[in-house]
C-alpha cells in the first residue's frame, strides 16, 4: 500500500486540519432530558481501550454514553447476521469486509446508513475507497490500520545461538524450525482456539499464488478455476500440516490462547510469533524485560517462498445501522473519531500497534525494527481474501477445517474441496452470474 497521497488527497488534508470535522450540536447535550447511549456491536479484538477513550471523550463533550456489546469472534458473525435479519442490530456495528466482500456480507444498502454526504469521506485513501463503497454509496467508516501487515517477529538472540539465518524460502523456514526445536524452544507460537489465527499464513500470501499462477484470481472470481484444482494451494496447506504434524507450533497448540503469546514470546519459550507489524513493540509494552526494541527481528511469511509484504484493504469496518433511532448522534460520532487529534491518538494507544490509517493527512508510525522490515521487503500485493470472492465470509469455518486436518480428520485436499464448496453455496446465494 502505497503511503504517497495524491496531489488532491494532500490539497483536502489542508482544509482538514485548518477546520474542525465535528459537526457539534447533533449529538444530544448531556443537559438533555433524555441522554442517548449508543451500542456498539463488534468481535473480540475488534475495539481496543483506546477506541473506548476516544468514546469517553465524545460522552464528556455530548452526554451521549456508549453500550458495548463485545461477543467471541468464533460467534460475532453469526450473530450478526441473526440481528440483522432480526431488524435488532445495533447502532453500530462491526464487520470485517473487503471489496469483494461488502455487498454481500452487509447488503449495506438494506442495513447501514448512507455516509456518503459525510465531510470525511473525501479524506478517505483511495485505495479503501472500494472497501466502503456499494453502488456509488460509502457505507462505513474505516477506521483501521491501514499499515497493517502480518509478519513473523522473532527472538534475535534464540537465531544468533543457534547461528539461523533470516528465512526468505519454506526450506529455510523449515530448517530454522527443526533447529529451535531440537533446542528445547517452541519454534512458533501458535493458537488454533482463537478458531482464526491459524488461517493467517494459508490467507495472506495472496500476491505469492498470483505469481506461482498468473490470473489465478480473475479464474476463482469468474468460478473458471477452483482451490482444489489450483496445486499451490494444495502445497500451502500441506506445508501448514507439516510443521504442525513436526511439532513446530509448538506441544500446545491447539489449546494455547492467542494473549499468552506475549508471555511465551517475553520468556523465550516460543522463538517466533505471526502477528501485526507493531508486535515486538506491544510485547515490550507489556513484558518491559523482553526490550529493548532490538532485541526483536521481523521476516515475512516464507510459505510457498513467499517474499510480499501483504496488504490488506479491508477490515473490521464501522458502519451505522440504518434502523438506529440516533443516527444524527452516530452521524456525529463518526465524524468526531476522525478529527487529526483523536486519530493521531488512536495510532499513539493502540495496543495492536498500527502504523497508519487511511485518511488523508493523519500520522503515521513505524519504529525501527518495522522500517527496516518495509525496506527490505516492500508491500507486494493484496492478501487472498482481499482478492477472491466469498473467502473472507468462511474464515471462521476454514479454521475449523485446518483444525480438523491438524487432528487427522481432513486432509489438505479435503480442506480446499470445503472450502470450494461453500464458495459455490455463497455464490448461488448471491444469485452470482459465474456461478450459473
């Protein structure tokens, strides 16, 4: 993703920062009668505490007070859906879409507010423009990293001991693992119980298929190609079930929670993790004995021989519910959350460590350790889901399937002929012409 703005992008950043966004007086006043609390609906990791300062401070200044209704993200979706089809869904939700994946995920145009009119929509990168766009309409608001890039952090002190090289192929990568194990370490840090994580490095590496396989994503969009007729998605699984089957995620991987990965991480028990770019520094964060910084290294995904830096255009977006009774408030809250002063607060305090956000004129971070990562290896291309129709929507479920094949139940093939299956289901339910 480029961090370059255009000419008028750059031109409209001015006005902004010369002008308060927040039309003030929408919101009702704390003084009012009646105060308005706004809910929120949203996975588990999708709102972080400073998502929750940023409200307070919107309640100090309109009286408007906040409900969070925060559910596991192994149930978030589908519950959602039940809301929304319910016609009970709350002033605001969260959903995790795409430009291939917004209309058919959300049917914004039944379900949220038209923020179309919004001032900060003109500040938006042109690159998540079609995250956030139906049919000419804009439905939600992005406030998400937009330098958001899952890499591999590792312990530099675990690799110079053992004398391992950087990996920048799967033999590496591979070798690497066998040594830190036969050390007694934890090659990788792993946590199929989140029910999503482990569908990270079979997603990510989306530029890497398109290289092996040219237009292979114009042939999964127009239904002229499959997964399990594709052989590299059929090599990236089989190399997921090989270290999983050689013990380098480590002895509990299956059971391990995704927050104990700071401590395994801080403690040397584990000697790589794949998380968000601002990893190392959230670990040091909380684990002050695991810095400094440069203690800690950063590689991109090496499955398949990966070299990309992913890119993701898409998250969990904000979108308002078009059934609300406060919309003028949600209207306001929205605008109020991306005013320069509480955006360069949310890169500053978000623990999850983003770099950037795509508006037009807002900060960006990048430590040490990460610049030298987007030196070395500049941002490829557009990860998988980003990319190919109805993947996204069955993330949870892939999990499940990588799940199965992990304990023997499904085989690598068996995981791509699911996975093909549901994108038909998803297809014919979208009455999608390729499909036909």
């Amino acid at each position: 993703m480029k961090r370059t703005l255009p000419i008028l992008m750059i031109v409209a950043a001015a006005v902004w920062c010369g002008q308060s966004l927040w039309a003030g007086g929408n919101a009702e006043s704390s003084s009012s009668s009646q105060p308005v609390t706004l809910s929120v609906s949203a996975s588990q990791g999708w709102i972080d505490q400073v998502d929750k300062d940023i409200a307070a401070l919107y309640t100090a200044k309109t009286g408007v007070q906040f409900d969070w209704q925060i559910l596991p993200a192994n149930q978030y979706i589908t519950v959602l859906h039940t809301k929304l089809n319910a016609g009970e869904e709350a002033d605001i939700f969260l959903d995790q879409v795409s430009p291939v994946t917004l209309k058919g995920e959300v049917d914004p145009a039944k379900n949220a507010i038209d923020l179309s009119d919004q001032p900060w929509v003109a500040r938006v990168d042109p690159l998540w423009k079609p995250a956030i766009t139906v049919d000419g309409k804009v439905y939600a608001l992005p406030m998400w990293n937009s330098g958001l890039h899952w890499v591999y952090t590792y312990n530099k002190a675990i690799f110079a001991k053992l004398n391992l090289p950087v990996p920048t192929s799967y033999a590496e990568f591979k070798s690497d693992a066998a040594a830190i194990k036969a050390s007694g370490i934890d090659p990788i840090y792993e946590a199929v119980s989140a029910g999503w994580h482990h569908v990270l490095p079979f997603a990510e590496i989306g530029a890497q298929y398109e290289k092996l396989d040219p237009g292979i994503t114009e042939k999964l969009n127009n239904n002229t190609a499959t997964f399990a007729g594709t052989p590299e998605f059929l090599q990236a699984v089989t190399e997921i079930q090989e270290f999983a089957k050689l013990g380098y995620f480590g002895a509990n991987y299956l059971s391990n929670s995704l927050d104990n990965s700071y401590q395994a991480m801080a403690t040397g028990k584990a000697a790589m993790y794949l998380g968000p770019m601002g990893y190392a520094a959230d670990l040091i964060n909380r684990y002050p004995n695991a810095g400094p910084l440069d203690n800690w290294g950063i590689f991109v995904e090496p499955w398949l021989n990966n070299q990309y830096m992913d890119v993701s255009v898409g998250g969990p977006l904000r979108f308002g519910y078009i059934k609300s009774p406060h919309k003028k408030q949600v209207l306001d809250y929205f605008a109020f959350s991306v005013q320069p002063d509480n955006l360069k607060t949310w890169l500053d305090k978000n623990t999850t460590g983003p770099l950037s956000v795509p508006f037009a004129g807002a900060p960006a971070n990048a430590n040490s350790i990460e610049q030298v990562a987007l030196k070395r290896w500049p941002e490829g291309g557009v990860v998988l889901q980003h990319r190919v129709k109805y993947v996204d929507p069955q993330w949870m479920q892939i999990g499940k399937d990588l799940e199965s094949m992990f304990v023997g139940t499904m085989t690598p093939m068996d995981v791509l002929k699911s996975i093909d299956k549901r994108r038909a289901e998803q297809a014919n339910l979208q009455s999608d012409p390729s499909w036909k």
